[in-house]
C-alpha cells in the first residue's frame, strides 16, 4: 500500500510541475485535481494565476480562498486571501478575511499591517487606529 501510495504521489507532483511549466490553464486545473484539498497546491495555482497576467487575479482569489478554507485555522491562507481581495478593490470581503487571520492568531504583524491599508480604503478610522497600535505593538521599532 505505502509503494502505491508513493508511487501516486510522485505521478501526482511531477504531473503537477509539468503542467506549471508549460503554462497551460487547462493543464494546470487538470493536474491540481489529483489532489485532495491539498491548502499547498491551491496557494501554488493562486500563485501562477496571480503571475499569468491582467485576468489572472479572479483565479488567484478563488483559489486562495480554497486554500483558506481548507487549512482554515492558519492564519497567513486568510492574509494571503485578503491581500488579493485588497488588489481586486474588494475591500469590505479583504477585511473579513483579515479579521479572520487576527481572530485565529492576535500577533500575526501581517494581518494588521493589511488591515491598516483595507481601513485606508474603507476611510474606517477606529479600524485604522486599532490596527496601528497593534501593528506597533508587535513591530519593537515603533
């Protein structure tokens, strides 16, 4: 069982890296569907869409979002999330993802550092304060 396994695992990611090589869209899903909720392969695919051009940011959110919902308890798939919501001028969903990231991990600098520019966006000032304070909290250089 353990040799089928692994000899899967390594069909599986070699046919995963020749899809990201050749760039094909249609390979790449293809190739992403020999795994299984796998929160590491969906930040890859948002990664490539993110790279892949001007229409790539709607597939980069999508898949940061399946990367976040399925390893919902790390905060940085929540930062990676809002970050492109942020991009895509989706402000009001990039702080709930953010909110989200803070909520699992109070001292995840990263979260409230996007948070001060998602409050920038939404002219939120008491999201903005919070944010700055707790973002100096953390930093030992404010």
């Amino acid at each position: 069982v353990g040799l089928v396994l692994a000899s899967y695992v390594c069909i599986a990611d070699l046919a995963f890296d020749r899809a990201l090589r050749s760039d094909d869209e249609r390979a790449i899903e293809a190739a992403r569907q020999l795994y299984v909720d796998d929160p590491n392969v969906e930040a890859i695919v948002a990664s490539w869409y993110l790279g892949s051009g001007d229409d790539g940011l709607g597939g980069a959110i999508d898949h940061a979002r399946l990367a976040a919902e399925y390893e919902h308890t790390r905060p940085i798939r929540w930062v990676q999330l809002g970050r492109l919501q942020l991009q895509a001028g989706d402000a009001e969903s990039a702080r709930v993802s953010l909110v989200r990231a803070v909520e699992l991990q109070p001292t995840e600098l990263s979260a409230w550092l996007a948070l001060i520019d998602v409050a920038a966006e939404l002219g939120d000032e008491q999201l903005a304060d919070e944010a700055s304070v707790r973002a100096c909290e953390l930093l030992p250089s404010c």
